[in-house]
C-alpha cells in the first residue's frame, strides 16, 4: 500500500544517487590532478601546467582523449570479461559511497534529510564485500587478457586481496566492538561528545593499532605504492592493464583513484569520528561536511605522500608483512580488546544493577 508521499520519496532517493555519482565523478578528477602537482612539487617538479590556468583541467583533457581514443582489442583476448572487468574494478567502490554518512542530516519543508544514500543496519559488512568483489576486476583483466605479463598481475593481485582482506577484518573488528554498531551512521553518533571535555571519542584514539593496521591495508587494497605489485612497471610492463587502452583503461585509472577516496573516507567514519567536529549556529549543515572532507583529505594526502616517498616493495616482503607481522598482532590486539570490553560491560552492568 502507498502513501501520498511516495513519490516523493523515490523521486528525492534517484536525486540523491545522481548527485552523489556526479560528485564521486568530479572528486575523483580533482584528485588525479592534485596528486600528480603534490608528487610534482615533492620531486621538485612543476607538474601540469599546460591545459587551463595551473594546470587544472588536464586531467579533463587526459580523459577527453582516451574516451575519442580507439581500442586496440588483442586477438588472443576473451571478449566478454576483458570488456567486463574494468566495469567490476569502478563499480562497487561507487557503491560503497552510497553508505558513507557525509554530514549530518538537514531539514527541507519539515523532512529530515540525511546526507548519506542509505544508511544499512551490516554497512561494515557491505563495505568488506563490495571491496573483495573489487578485486575480480583486476584478476578477469589480467585472465581475459590473454598475455603472461597481465596474468600475473591478476594472479597477485588475487594473493594480495586475500592477505590483507583477512587483515582488514581483523582490524575492523573492535571498532565494531568499541561502537556496538555495524551501521555507518550508527558508528559516527557513536563517536560524538568528548571525553573530559576536550578529548574527541574518536574510535581511533582507543584502538590505535587496529586504526594503523586498517591503513596500511588500505593501501595495499587499492594496490598504490609501495603495494602496487599487480602493475609494477619494472617487472610486469603495465601489469593488469597492460593490454588496455582508450576509456577501457580510463576506467581503470578513474578506479584506483575512487578506491582510495572511499576507502579514506571509510577509516574516517569509522575510526575518525566521521563527521562530527566542533559547530557554529551559522549554516550549521555545513560544519560537519567541512570536517567530515577536511579528515578524508589529509588521508587521501598521506596516500599521495606515502607514493612520493617509499619505494615499491618486493612480493615476498608484501605478503610477509601480511601474515606474519599485521594478522598476528591484530589476532593478539583482538584478544587483549575484547577481553577489556568484556570486563567494562560488566563492570557497567554491576553498576547499573547495583
């Protein structure tokens, strides 16, 4: 049975999912050429000068001429998948923004309207799905391809996402402890207020290991430097995408850099406090937006630091890292947090009984 409001509903739901895909489309843009001037400026270089005033619509102009660019097909190629799988690299990290809360909500004509796609009750677990689904892109395109060099890229990358996958759960895990929620939005209310007045509950702050863990598993997810082992140049050509040209390996550019966007903003929802941050009366929707992409940039920053400064590392040292330094210590951390959150529920549930 439908109410008279209903199409309303649906119409403001589709507006929402536009604006957030034009939104992702156009940040991830600005961040193509904002790393390649701050990698540009580390090396001691000018970086893109040349289309627009500082540069600043080359990443428009690279993507204009590889959507006009002819495909070259290989004819060794499988078809179907090769044509599919940059598809599956970009689109579950665009679903993924569908459940990171960006602000706080705001009211129009007396309905409250909450700057997030949709809130669902497993975000946690949607967001871990959708990024090993990820991954299935690059492997078909390394498979599909037909070439030894993109099958071992392919190859490592599937070695890669099950290392630290497995990692990325485990860290994951006490935030969830910690906030009693899998909830995206229920994470960030969980991590308002402060502690003694000035401290920010920041998940982060408690559960700092499992927060640096994340990270650096963030980065080898998204497969940037110094973990970029499925594309290394000096060993594999181009890697996955060697055989790729034109908007097929447009796609895959665009990918990357929508992964490292979510995937920052995800460490800050769950572990940064999200949006929350101090407020003014003024445009109070705007505060919390403000501090929610001030966050997110000094992540997506470090990421683009962190590929101006470390070299690549070697497979064998990628996956050592993976299961024989992050999971045993995040198997011990677990242990140690849970059996203190154990002890502070109990200790609660004696107080309040008592």
């Amino acid at each position: 049975m439908t109410g008279p409001h209903d199409g309303w509903w649906v119409l403001g739901s589709a507006l929402k999912v536009v604006i957030l895909f034009a939104a992702t489309l156009i940040l991830v843009m600005a961040l193509v050429y904002i790393e390649r001037k701050v990698v540009a400026f580390m090396q001691v270089r000018i970086g893109p000068n040349q289309a627009g005033p500082k540069g600043i619509l080359q990443t428009l102009a690279d993507g204009i001429k590889l959507f006009f660019k002819e495909p070259v097909t290989p004819r060794a190629v499988d078809r179907p998948i090769y044509i599919l799988a940059p598809l599956l690299s970009l689109i579950p990290m665009f679903l993924v923004v569908a459940i990171i809360p960006f602000g706080n909500s705001i009211t129009i004509n007396g309905r409250e309207i909450f700057l997030q796609g949709t809130d669902l009750n497993i975000g946690i677990l949607f967001f871990l799905a959708m990024s090993s689904i990820g991954v299935y892109g690059i492997t078909l395109a390394g498979w599909a391809s037909g070439s030894k060099y993109p099958l071992i890229g392919g190859i490592r990358a599937s070695a890669q996402m099950i290392s630290y996958e497995t990692c990325m759960g485990l860290a994951l895990i006490p935030a969830v402890m910690t906030t009693g929620t899998l909830s995206m939005r229920g994470m960030v209310e969980a991590q308002s207020g402060t502690w003694l007045g000035f401290v920010p509950r920041w998940t982060g702050l408690v559960q700092v290991i499992p927060m640096l863990a994340f990270f650096i598993c963030a980065i080898a997810e998204t497969n940037r430097p110094p973990f970029d082992l499925v594309e290394a140049e000096t060993e594999l050509v181009g890697g996955f995408h060697t055989e790729y040209s034109g908007i097929r390996f447009a796609i895959f550019y665009l990918a990357e850099f929508a992964n490292m966007f979510t995937i920052s903003a995800i460490a800050v929802t769950v572990f940064l406090g999200g949006w929350n941050g101090p407020g003014f009366s003024f445009l109070p929707w705007l505060w919390p937006l403000l501090w929610f992409f001030a966050k997110t940039g000094v992540l997506v920053f470090i990421f683009m630091w962190i590929r101006a400064s470390l070299p690549r590392f070697r497979y064998d040292q990628l996956m050592s890292l993976g299961w024989k330094r992050l999971i045993p210590v995040l198997l011990v951390w677990l242990l140690l947090s849970s059996g203190i959150q154990a002890w502070i529920n109990e200790a609660s549930n004696h107080v309040a009984g008592g």
